[in-house]
DNA sequence: TGTTGTTAAAAAATCGATTATCTGTACTAG
DNA sequence: CTAGTACAGATAATCGATTTTTTAACAACA
C-alpha cells in the first residue's frame, strides 16, 4: 500500500470557490446584485486575497461577471440566457449520451444504478434540498460519465451550474416534479439496454421539462 | 453626442490575462513547465496581486493547471487531449455553423467576405505570423459568430485557444497549408450559397485537416 | 544500499495597508 | 431649472511584507 496519497489540503481560495459556488448556483445570491467584497470577507472568514482569486476564477467559470474597476455583480436571470443554456444542455448532454452509451462498461452500470437508487431514496423535504441536489448533480454526471470526452464534461458540468441557478430560483411543480423524478428510472433502463436513439430522446425531454419549470424564475 | 463613452480602462490583472493568454496559445512558455510566479512578476512588470488573479483565471479557462499549495503549470502536450479537442471542435463548430448560415443576414455575408480577403491578403511571413494568426482567428469566428449562442461560441473560442497551442508548436506543412488556405475561400462560398450540408462537411474537413498538422506537435 | 528523519532554502498563499478609481451629492454657472 | 463641476465617501485594485507549505539536501539508521 505505498501509495502515496497526497494531502488533498485546499488552499482557502479553493475553499472559497466551492463554497460560493455552491452558494451562486443554489440561489443565495440575488440575482443581479453587486458583489460587496467587503461583506463577503465577513461572510466567508476570509481574507482579501484569496476571496479575490477566487472571484476571479468564479467570473471565468461564469458564475459572477467582472466589470474593470467595478467589481464582480451576480449575472441577471434572463429568458434568453436560460433558452441558451437549456439547448446547449440538449444537444451536448444528448452528444454525451450516446457516446457513454456506447462507451460504459459493466463498472458505469453498477454506478449508474447506484446513483439512481440513492437518488430515488432521497427526500426532497425543505430541509434537506441540498442533499437531494447533490444527489441529483452525482446521478446525471454518472449518466454522461463515460462520454470519452473530457471538455464535453467539463462544459456539461458549467451548463449545469448555469442551468440550476434558474431552475433553483423556480417555484416547484409537483406533478412535472414526479414525471422528472419517473425518468431517471427510465433512462438508467434505457441505457442498460443500450437504446442509444431512445435514451437520447427520453433525455432531451427530460431537459426539455426541467426546462418549462425553471422558465417560472424569470417569467 | 451626449453618449456616455466609457473609458475601458482595463485593470492590471486584465492586461496580463490578455498578455498571457496570447503567449500561452502562442507556445512561448514550454509546455508542462512550472510557472515560475517570481519570473512572470519580472517579465510582465506587474505586482503579485494582479497576477496571482491572472493565473487563477487562466486556470479557469483551461490554459493553466493549478494545484493546491504548489502553483501553476503550463499543461502537457497530450496527444489524447488533442484528439478530444480536435472532436469538440468538429462537433461544436460544426453544429455552430449550421446554425449560422440559417441566421446570418446580409451584414454577416459582408464580414465574412471581409474577413476572408484580409486573411487571403496577409503574408505568412515568420515574422507577421502572430497577425496571420490574428486573422485567421477572426475569420474562423466570424464564421460562426451569428449561430445564436453565446454559450456555444464561448466552448468554441475555449477549444481554438486550446487547438492552437498544439498547432503553433506543430511544424508547418506547406502543402497542406495551401489546401487549407483554399478552404476558406470556399467555405464562404458554401455560407454564402446556404449549404448547410456541404459547408458542414468541408468545415470538418478543414479540422481534420488543422488536426493531423497539429499532431505534429506530440509525436 | 535504501529508507527515514531533519532542516534549510525556495516557493506559494495570505495578510494588512496603500493607492487608484468610481459614485453620489451638493454646489455653481449659464 | 438644467447641465456641468468639484468634492467626499465608498469601493476596487494593487503593493510590500509575512506566514505557511513544499522541495531539496543531507545525515542517521536499519
């Protein structure tokens, strides 16, 4: 067992990153809104220098835009950023789809199901949404995973986070609710059958729905 | 003219985003190389503070890797990434393409003709190569600029910088080159007659093309 | 010989303070 | 009044120095 397993010690800037991440796709931020650095160094516990890395890597992932001299503001919800983000999310997440279809070894299944059970399980009550998101965010990477690509994920991941802020920031839909949750359970079946052309489909639907739902944030 | 013409004052950190992103797609920092934050302090002339912000938004786009607690590095020539790169490309500008040619109008026709002459026009002499790059960089996203997302020529814009790493360290092959030249010419006609199809077909063409130059590079 | 431990030097990350820029408000001239 | 200007406070960007962590060199030991 010599194998060495390097600390995965975070720098804060690192910390900072994931922590506002989270927090900008999950809605804790008004949308719009100036980013007061100064409150956030309080919020966070941090210093000057590593929160500004880490706004610097948040404006170049997206999540935050950087006006020279202005500071950083929370991008607006915008019904034709979402429709971007929603078609983008169709044809590469579709693309990403066939390709770990045909790609996905007897490992992807297992995790696959893996995924879609824990998911299955989960309650969806006010108090653990963040939970259930994770879980959420794990099953559709797991479903895409073995794509062969890795800008494709790389851009899939950036789609999401995008994509979320909008959906998070949506009133919920109950009953469009219970169809999104019935088609994970479908596509993991779809895709152990390997029924590229049906999976692909089931999928762009499914994004197409989820779509519908998070258009009730900027309506 | 009452039009309030904002001085687009670009911050230090800005400048040397900009700075190194060109020198970084244009190979003069050796690839996998440490980047030695003391030495660029020196040659860019600027304070720690903006660069460390640089860095961290290079790595966010992809240009440089950072670990944890031990900098940045410049990533590897891999021959696997640059047949990932090379695919997104096909598929990515492909599809954009497509997209516009069904909504270019009639100023986009004007550009792109434009676009087309200045980049048959210029020498590729050794020592205006950085202008022919220039151009051809332009041409190439004038090409797909009216698809209609934002999102798309983004991934699009991140892929060039990422194949043109490869294809500037590349030796060059003359001949090949010639057809490629060639191509240009003709995929402003394809554009400029609609055909979706064919202008397609020969843009993937003219990646696969680029890409077996560029392999060049990790051999 | 090869492994482990110690420590000095180098490099990265962070902090605290300074400088530059912007923003809003009050004031002035037309 | 209105447009323009000047100033003060707030905010952003940058600098210089400090702290933390890693790297490398070398010695002690099995």
């Amino acid at each position: 067992m010599g194998v060495l397993h390097r600390k995965e010690s975070a720098t804060t800037a690192s910390r900072v990153f994931d922590a506002m991440r989270h927090d900008l796709v999950n809605g804790r931020f008004a949308a719009g809104e100036k980013v007061a650095i100064n409150g956030l160094k309080e919020q966070y516990q941090v210093g000057l220098s590593p929160l500004r890395e880490a706004l610097n890597r948040l404006a170049a992932y997206g999540l935050l835009v950087q006006e020279n001299q202005r500071g950083f503001r929370v991008p607006r919800l915008d019904r034709r950023e979402l429709d971007d983000v929603a078609g983008m999310r169709r044809e590469l997440e579709g693309m990403a789809l066939e390709r770990a279809i045909l790609n996905g070894d007897a490992e992807w299944e297992s995790e696959l199901l893996a995924a879609a059970h824990r998911l299955k399980r989960a309650d969806l009550s006010p108090t653990k949404v963040d939970e259930w998101e994770q879980l959420h965010t794990r099953f559709h990477s797991t479903l895409v995973a073995p794509c062969g690509s890795v800008w494709l994920l790389r851009f899939i991941d950036q789609l999401h986070d995008q994509f979320d802020r909008y959906r998070r920031m949506a009133p919920g839909v109950p009953e469009v609710r219970k169809v999104l949750d019935a088609q994970h359970g479908e596509l993991v079946e779809l895709a152990l059958e390997r029924d590229v052309k049906a999976a692909r489909a089931l999928l762009e639907d499914h994004i197409e729905r989820s779509y519908e739902v998070a258009l009730g944030s900027c309506k």
